[in-house]
C-alpha cells in the first residue's frame, strides 16, 4: 500500500494530554487530519459522534470486526477501539498526513502494516502530574482513573518501541516537537518518493 499521504500515530498514558496535542497540531497544520476511531464506551459530556468517535454498540463493533472493515483494534480499559480501512485510506490516497490517536497494541499493528508509519508516544512529566490531570479534566469517575493509571505503568514500559518520545510537561514546547516531527518526516518521505520515481523512469518502469 503505498499513499501519497504519511501516517501519524501518537500513544500515551490517558490524561498525558495527546488529544490536546493533537488538536493543536492539527490548528497548525493543516494537512494533518485525524483518523476516528470506532469505539464502544461511552461518549463524555462534549464528545459528538463522528467528531471525537464513532460510538458503536457490541454487536455494530463485531459485525464490524467480522467484515474486516479495521486496520487495527484494540481491547483498553475495558472497551474495544478500533482504525476503520475507511478512516485513514481516503485521506492518504489524497495526500493528507493522517494522525490516530491509539493505544500501544494500536500502534505496533499500525507499524506492522505501513513500515513507514512514524510512531510517538507521550510521555507526562511525573506521575502526579498524570493523576491531576486525570482529575482536573473531570470526565471520569475515581474508579475509571484508578485504572486508568494502573494500565499507564504497562502502556509506559511499551515508550521504547516508538520511533519518538516527547515529554510533555510545557505544553507550548511538546506541540513544537510533534511539529518538528511530522514536518521531518514529510521531507524524508518525499524525497524517498521522488528518489523511487527517478529510479523507475531511468529503468523505464511505469
Ligand atoms: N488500538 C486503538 N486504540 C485506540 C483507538 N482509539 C482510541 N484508542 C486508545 O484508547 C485509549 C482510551 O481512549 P479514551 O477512552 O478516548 O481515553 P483518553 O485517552 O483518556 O482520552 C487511549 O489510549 C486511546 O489512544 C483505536 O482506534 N485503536
Ligand atoms: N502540558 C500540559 N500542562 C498542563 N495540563 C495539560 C497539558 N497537556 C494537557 N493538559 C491537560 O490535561 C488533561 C488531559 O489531557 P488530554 O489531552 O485529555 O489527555 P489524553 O488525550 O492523553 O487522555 C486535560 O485537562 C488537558 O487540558
């Protein structure tokens, strides 16, 4: 599969602040568009369908599992999430960057498919930050955070298979870097594209 749009993927602890990142980014920088992910919880206050998810029921997220409609999905906290063909493959064949906001097992599948994939996790600066912010950003009851910052030991052991990791304490500094990042990597895979084209034309392969 080869698209001439690049694909993001940013993992995290819950509450380390990627959805906030990756909204910032996208203010940026146009070009880079999200993948929505289906999702069986529950949607939170703000959330709309189609903007932050596609809240599907069991059996939608099955029957969707048994058509083979994702690229990857994934069982987090206790709820199934998963990268729809149809979220990322229309808009990279059009040339847009496509960012998925996944869990780990999310990411490695993603990496697995598309070697090109760049992979970033995001890392919070301490674990009491990660805690204040689950609780300043009040979405969720104290059971849900408690696992939620169970599970962010496992998710943070996982850091060192990403091709990047960013810190994200000044919130300013780490949206810089995923920019950074993403502007790098659009160069590195431009100038591959350009240099594979010169390759065929002096074989003369279509
Ligand atoms: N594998 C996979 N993980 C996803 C997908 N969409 C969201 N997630 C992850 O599921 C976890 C829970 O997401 P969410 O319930 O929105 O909580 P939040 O991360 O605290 O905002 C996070 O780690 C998300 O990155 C997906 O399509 N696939
Ligand atoms: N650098 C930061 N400093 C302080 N608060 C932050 C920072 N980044 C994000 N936050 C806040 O932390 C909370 C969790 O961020 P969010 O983007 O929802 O995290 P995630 O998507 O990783 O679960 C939100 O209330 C957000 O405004």
């Amino acid at each position: 599969m080869d698209y001439p749009g690049n694909l993001i993927v940013v993992a995290a602890p819950s509450g380390a602040g990627k959805s906030s990142l990756v909204k910032a980014l996208m203010e940026l920088d146009a070009k880079v568009q999200p993948s929505v992910s289906h999702t069986t919880r529950d949607p939170r206050g703000q959330e709309k369908h189609g903007r932050e998810y596609f809240f599907a029921s069991q059996s939608e997220f099955d029957a969707m599992v048994a058509a083979d409609a994702f690229v990857e999905w994934a069982e987090v906290h206790g709820n199934r999430y998963g990268t729809s063909k149809k979220a990322i493959e229309e808009r990279m064949a059009q040339g847009a960057d496509v960012i998925l906001e996944i869990d780990f097992q999310g990411a490695i599948q993603i990496k697995q498919i598309f070697a090109n994939a760049v992979l970033i996790f995001i890392l919070p600066p301490s674990w009491e930050e990660l805690r204040s912010r689950l609780e300043r950003r009040g979405e969720d009851a104290p059971d849900v955070i408690e696992l939620r910052l169970a599970n962010a030991a496992i998710e943070m052991a996982q850091a060192h298979k990403f091709d990047f990791v960013i810190i994200n304490e000044l919130f300013d500094r780490a949206v810089f870097d995923m920019k950074t990042i993403v502007h790098a990597q659009r160069l590195k895979f431009a100038a591959q594209r350009r240099a594979r084209a010169d390759t065929f034309k002096s074989l003369n392969i279509a």
